[in-house]
C-alpha cells in the first residue's frame, strides 16, 4: 500500500497520458502546466509521457504549446531552463472539442490508437465546471477510455472542488461518479493538503511525545483556525464567487481539513485509508456549537466599500464584476463548532474566512489553558490608565502562510527587578531553517495521483462528513443575513460574539 511521504520524490515509473480538461483555463495555465513542469525538470516524470489539453478553442498542438511554453516562464516557481521547457513541451498535444459531446471522446479514442505516443495508463484531470463532472466520466467511460479497477493499466480521475453545493448534491455527486468508477480511481484535490505546511501538522503533532499528551480538553482552551485574505472578486472571480460563498468555498473544505489534521485522533500507519478513517471520525463528531440558536454560533459578513490609504475608493462586494448588486452572498464567515469526542468535549473550536481582510494569513492557533494560579499579575499603567497584567496563555501556531512556520508562545521573566511575565515567541520557520523554497501544492499532489497515493486527497464519505457540519448553516441562511464589515479589517466585531462573553477573542495578527 502506498504510504504518504514515503514517494514523493521518487520518479513515477508509469508511462502515462495526462489528458487536461479545460486546458485553456486559468488553473492549467498557472498551476497544473508549471507544476508538471517543475517535475519534468526535477526528473520525477516517466521517461515516457503526454500531456493532452482538452478544450473548446480553436488551438492547434503548436499554438497550445507556445502558450504554455509562455506560462512556463511566467509562473513556474523556479527559473525556466529554455532548453528544458522546449524539450518538456514537446510532450504536449491539444485536442479541440466540446467537452460535453460523444464525437469529442470518439476522436480522443481514435488518437489514442498510438499507444506509444500516449502511453495507456490515463490521468484524467477535471478543471471544469462541476455541472459537467459527471457527463464527462459518463463519456469517458461509454467510449470505452476508463480502464477497470482490477485492470494491468490504471485510470485516475481528479476533480476539483466545489464537491456540491450542499449535502445532497455532494451525495448525488458521490454516488454519479462512483456509477462509472471506484472510488481508488477518483482523486479529489483540496490544495491546502498540498501546502508542506499543512503536511507538517501530522508529522509534528505525532512525531513529538511532548505536545500529544496536552492536545486535549484537559489542557487546551480553544482552538481558532483562520484564513483571511486581501483579495476580493479579482481575475473575474466574481461569477462563481457569487453562486457559492465563503462558507462553500473555503470551508467545507480547507478549514474542515486543517481542523481534521489537528484534532484527529493519531492513526494506526500512514496509509491513505487509514489517516482518512480517522479523519472522518473526527468529522462525524464535530457539529456546530449552538446554545439558544443558531445566530450564537455563526457570523456571516460581506464587504463594503472603503477607501485605501491614498483615498481611492476601495468597492463593497456588491460593486464587484459579475456580482449581482442585491447579492445576500457572505465574502465573510466565522463559527463556532464543538466536537463530541473523550478528546475534544467542551473545547470550542472558531474557524473563520473573508476576502478583504487586513492581512492574508493562514493559521492555526491552539490555545492552552492559564496557570491554575495567578502568581505572576502586576498593574501596569500607560500615562494614567492602569490594567492588571496577568500571565497569557499558551499558544501553539501552526502559520500555513505566509511565514510558514511553527511558533509556541510562552511567558517569560523580562529582565529586570521585579516578576514580570512577558510573551515571548519560540519558533521554527521554514525559510530560517532551509533555504530550498517550498514546492507549491499542485507539483506535490500531481505526482501523488501519478503514484496512485490517495492520502492527501478527500474520500466520498468525508466530503459528505464535511457538509453535514455546515448544513445547518445553509439551512439557516435568513436567519443568518450577512453583515456589512469595512474592507482591510478583520471583519465585523459581531464575530467575537462567538465566544461568548468569555476572554476569548480572535487573534488579528
Ligand atoms: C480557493 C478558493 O480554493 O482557495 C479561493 O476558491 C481562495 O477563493 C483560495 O482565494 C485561497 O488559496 P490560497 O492557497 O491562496 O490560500
């Protein structure tokens, strides 16, 4: 069985046919072309491969080439070698067609006649619109181009998110797709899970004897995890943005994840199945932490207009392209969830995610208890306003971006004559401590489907454990009206409502 981590940087040795759907699309051009770019030059491709984008425009293999010759170069995360592009791109093809029509896959069949310019193993990657998810296996599989589970040769199936729109269309979705495939065939990409970061929570959470003893109810507070971003409805986003929401689009999946990474129970081995196993049991026991109603335990937000700092209007969310003026989408969303495990009973747990904030940060903050005794409290005064200064807690930050790192934040003596408790912060970053840049998330899950390891990828029941939690916040949504919040903050103060009157607040940092 493949084991997570144990691959990643050895050469697939599958030839292999990589047929990209939507290939004139954004992702391909930025991402997916880059990253299986990078692992050409890194030697990690088979020696025999074809890369195919599939697509409507009328592009010819020469053009398609140029093209992504060009991306190479603007986007790949290191120098682009121009001999090494060159000779990468002449591994690539295009094949024009409607992605939703029979004659297309009859022709990509006909083609794929010559099996020694596309090798029979196939990579199908989705960068589609989810709507034709399941038409395009339905024909990939009619025409006869989907290799059975127990065949010599293998068929890999990857889709983007967003896996539905609810529950129930998460399920349909499921249950459409494993009608043409097993679910070892499908990959369904989060691409947080493809972050180093992100990979760095299991290995510190179970490689240190010291934190799993305290990673539990008896001695942690609460935990917030926290994805804000400064960008708003840019590159013509605002389309889809629109249809879905924050709360869709960052956490029923991202958020869900990391919250899975930290607090699920440590697993038997590292085998895709079983990491997912635990996974989806930390899922089914979380739910939303509602005392009175649901409005106590969700936040929903959108974003106003502003002004920037040289006085240039700065547009609300409902000025964006493509968004309807009256839109009730949030662009801002925070909760709070409980899990009904021994480990986790009575620790809240705060996720939260907007465009448009101050800052873009991913993080993950644990926070611990206070010392049973205040020893340490002091009043301290600035010009004549005077406060009782206390010990703060502990917190561990698992920062996904930027400043990727790890910090533990713990009070310490500051010189002088009297006790005075001050935070001080130990950390570990990645850029103090390597100085090889980290691989961006696509070049790391690409290879993984290329090897067949599923670990980083989310299994069917776990998509749908993960609309369970926030169905009851869809069903919600008039309850729920979204707040206006100013852009370049950090949402509306309505938000530290979640926890409760309690000491707690959210961390702006
Ligand atoms: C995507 C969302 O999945 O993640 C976007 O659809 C969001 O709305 C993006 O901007 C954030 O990714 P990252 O890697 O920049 O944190």
């Amino acid at each position: 069985m493949a084991t997570s981590g144990m691959i990643g940087e050895s050469r697939v040795s599958d030839p292999v046919t990589i047929v990209i759907f939507g290939a004139s699309g954004d992702l391909t051009r930025r991402k997916l072309i880059p990253a299986l770019f990078i692992a050409y030059a890194q030697n990690l491709l088979p020696a025999t491969f074809a890369i195919v984008g599939f697509a409507r425009r009328d592009y010819d293999d020469e053009i398609f080439r140029d093209m992504m010759a060009k991306d190479i170069k603007a986007f790949s995360r290191v120098p682009a070698n121009e001999e090494t592009v060159a000779r990468f791109v002449e591994h690539i093809r295009y094949h024009k067609g409607d992605i939703s029509s029979p004659d297309a896959y009859g022709e990509l069949r006909e083609k794929f006649r010559d099996t020694e310019t596309y090798p029979e193993n196939r990579l199908y990657y989705l960068s589609i619109i989810p709507s034709l998810f399941e038409p395009a296996v339905g024909l990939l599989k009619s025409e006869g181009l989907i290799a059975g589970p127990g065949s010599s040769l293998w068929t890999r199936v990857v889709i983007e998110k967003p896996f539905g729109r609810d529950l129930e269309s998460a399920m349909a979705l499921n249950a459409a797709l494993l009608g043409h495939l097993d679910e070892s065939q499908i990959y369904r990409i989060d691409h947080y899970l493809g972050k180093e970061t992100v990979q760095n929570i299991l290995s510190f959470r179970f490689s240190n004897a010291i934190f799993e003893p305290v990673f539990n109810r008896s001695y942690v507070d609460h935990i917030q995890i926290t994805a804000s971003e400064t960008v708003g409805m840019e590159s013509g986003r605002g389309g889809y943005y629109d249809e879905y929401g924050a709360i869709r689009d960052m956490v029923t999946n991202h958020l869900l994840e990391l919250l899975c990474l930290v607090t699920m129970e440590p697993p038997g081995d590292l085998s895709a199945e079983a990491i997912r196993n635990e996974k989806v049991k930390v899922l089914n026991a979380a739910q939303l932490d509602i005392r009175k109603d649901i409005s106590d335990t969700v936040c929903r937000g959108q974003y106003g207009g502003g002004v920037d700092e040289d006085n240039q209007h700065i547009k609300g969310y409902r000025e964006e392209d493509r968004i309807d003026p009256h839109s009730q989408t949030e662009t801002f969303a925070a909760m709070r969830l409980k899990i009904d495990n021994w480990r986790w009973a009575g620790v809240p747990i705060f996720l939260r995610t907007g465009k448009r904030m101050a800052k873009k940060t991913t993080e993950i903050a644990v926070q611990f208890k206070v010392p049973p005794l205040q020893l340490f409290q002091h009043v301290e005064c600035k010009e004549d306003v005077c406060d009782i200064t206390r010990v703060k807690p502990n917190t561990l930050i698992f920062r996904i971006q930027p400043d990727e790192g790890i910090f533990l934040k713990v009070g310490t003596k500051r010189p002088g004559m009297r006790f005075v408790v001050e935070d001080v912060k130990l950390d570990f970053s990645y850029s103090g401590t390597w100085s090889k840049s980290l691989p961006e998330a696509y070049e790391r899950l690409l290879l993984d489907t290329l090897h067949g390891d599923s670990t980083l990828f989310t299994r069917s029941d776990e998509v749908e454990a993960e609309w369970r939690v926030v169905q009851p916040i869809l069903d919600h949504f008039d309850k729920l009206k979204p707040y206006a919040y100013s852009p370049n903050g950090w949402g509306m103060p309505e938000a530290d409502w979640l926890f409760h009157c309690t000491e707690g607040h959210w961390r702006n940092e």
